[in-house]
C-alpha cells in the first residue's frame, strides 16, 4: 500500500502547533524513518496516520486510492507497535499473537495458519505457549511486532519501539527489526530520535524539526548531501568550523582552510571522519582528551576553533592530551550551508 499525505498539520485548542503543513508519500513496501529531536512533531504525525488524532482542516490521508482521513482508527486496518508493547500478560504468546485475528472473527484454521506463520518469521515458535512474564525485551519486542503483521495491517507504524531496551540489545534488535521488516514486505513508519536507528531500519529518512520535515532521503542521501546546519548536526553529528570567510578562505585560529566555492553568507561543517592528524596539515592545535572507544580512539582538539573531534583508529599512534598536532582537511569534506536552509 501507498501512504500519501497532503498538506497535513496540526493545532491543538490552546493554540499549539505540533505540526506544520506537511506532504509525505512512503510507497509501498518502504520503511520511512521520522527521525527528530523530542517535540519536533514525529509521534504526531505518527498519530495522525494512526487516525488516534484528527489533522487540522484541509489536511488529507490517503491510503492507496481511499481518503482515510475522516475514518476512525478501527476502520483504517494499521498495526501498531510501542515503545510498551502493550502486550496482555495474562496471554501466552500465542494467544497475544492470534487475539487480532479473533477480533476479525477469522476461521480458526486461517488463525493457526497466521500465527504459525508469525511466529517462525520472528522466530518464537520455542516460545509459543510461554506466558508473556516469561520472556525477555527482546522476545516481547518480537511478539509485539508479530502481533501487529498477523492481521496484516495496510501500513505498519512503530513507535520508539527499541527505547524501553539496553544499549546492546537494542543494537541486536535493530538490526533483527530491520530484516523482519524486509521480510514483510509491508509499508512501515518508525518513529525513532536516533539517528542510528533510523540509518539502519530505514529505506527513507525524514528528519523533523519544529514541526516540518527538514528533509528527506536516503540515510546515505542525508548523511552526505545534508541541505541544512540542523540535517548536518543531526544525522551524522557535523561539526561546525567557527571562523571569517574571506570569499573562498576560512580563516580560523589555527590556520586557514581553502573552500571550492565563495562561501560568503555561509557556514562551514566537517564531519570527525574527514578531520586527519596529518604532520604536513596546514592547522595546528592542541589535543585536549583522547577517548578510547574500541574500534577508534576520539580526539578532541583545541585551537582550531572552540573543539573539533577527530577518529585515530587502532594501529595508529594516537597522541597525548597537551600534545600539538598538525590537521589537514580536505576542501571537498567541507559543507557549506545556510543555517535557515531547509528541505522537504
């Protein structure tokens, strides 16, 4: 099924904005990311989709060819996940699994072929009749998102579902939630405020903020081509480069950068994976703390500008806090962008 939304906002009694007029088309069998800060209007507009809030007049909802926009939630055919999973304990995985299907008044036969079916693509049928107490996060996280396919939803929305989890499960889930989603071949929203997240279950990322999407693309779309500061520092975690332009030179305290272009008017970001410790580079600072952190070693360094991090990976002689070091970067890894520059 194809999502289309139209001019879709909303305005609560009080006067709130939590969403600004906005347009989305997720087509079929694409997983969208709404990626943002907290407040930034992502859960609303989940919610929105859902039917469990009404948009502003003049905003629509299509699902495929049907106007859902007036429908209420129980006529929309989605399924929902939640960072609770809002499972019913006194259930065994099974019947929490099947009690969709029984609601849709199903034969019992077709209910059995459903839920088996579910519960061998999310790999619990050695927990089938275990009591939801029982399990694991990471086995209810499975259950929950069974339960949400079997009655198989026209569109599939997930909110924050990871969150209630520890780091490292939630890494291992991520990756699991992403395959499972593939494997479904349905049209998926995750709501999600990190960006890891969004970048590893997401075909399509919109990142939000202040109520509108910023822009939207592909994780690596977003990560390379970011068309705003808010999208650099965001997704990616760019640095910006406090200094003059002097049309296609940043002067900084350490020493200056050329630019490819005239950069008047503009602000300088970098990314730490492009920022090199380089006895020959044209800056020059002072190492502030080195960090250990298994894969690589993050440097901050001082002089450049107020703190600029960089990544020494194993193998590499990592340099000591108070040492002075030497940085190169290379013009084309500079990203000149207007602070107010957005895209949907």
């Amino acid at each position: 099924m194809t999502l289309r939304l139209t001019n879709t906002a909303k305005t609560y009694p009080d006067g709130t904005r939590a969403l600004l007029p906005t347009g989305l088309t997720v087509d079929t069998g694409e997983v969208v990311s709404l990626l943002g800060p907290s407040g930034c209007g992502k859960t609303t507009l989940l919610r929105i989709i859902a039917g469990l809030e009404t948009p502003d007049a003049g905003g629509e909802i299509w699902f495929d060819e049907d106007n859902v926009t007036a429908l209420p939630v129980e006529r929309r055919n989605v399924g929902m996940v939640f960072q609770s999973y809002a499972l019913f304990p006194n259930m065994s995985v099974r019947a929490n699994i099947g009690y969709g299907l029984k609601m849709q008044r199903l034969p019992k036969p077709e209910i059995d072929a459903r839920v088996h079916e579910v519960l061998d693509m999310c790999q619990l049928g050695d927990f089938s009749h275990r009591d939801i107490a029982a399990l694991s996060g990471g086995q209810r996280q499975r259950v929950a998102l069974a339960r949400a396919i079997a009655p198989r939803p026209r569109v599939l929305l997930l909110d924050e579902p990871l969150s209630a989890l520890d780091a490292a499960l939630r890494e291992t889930l991520r990756d699991e939630l992403a395959i499972l989603l593939r494997k479904f071949e349905i049209t998926a929203i995750f709501v999600t405020h990190d960006q890891d997240e969004a970048m590893a279950i997401a075909d399509r990322v919109a990142v939000m903020s202040q109520g509108r999407v910023a822009q939207s693309g592909t994780p690596e779309e977003l990560y390379r081509n970011p068309q705003s500061a808010f999208v650099a520092g965001f997704v990616g975690n760019a640095m910006q480069l406090k200094g003059q332009i002097d049309g296609s030179a940043l002067m900084l305290p350490g020493g200056v950068l050329p630019l490819q272009q005239d950069g008047t008017g503009q602000d300088v970001f970098v990314r730490a994976e492009d920022v090199l410790v380089d006895p020959t580079g044209p800056l020059s600072g002072q190492v502030e703390s080195v960090t250990f952190l298994g894969t690589h070693y993050r440097v901050s360094i001082r002089g450049i500008m107020t703190d600029v991090l960089t990544s020494i990976f194993p193998g590499q002689n990592a340099p000591k806090p108070g040492d002075t070091v030497q940085i190169s970067i290379k013009p084309e890894a500079l990203m000149l962008l207007q602070q107010t520059g957005s895209a949907e």
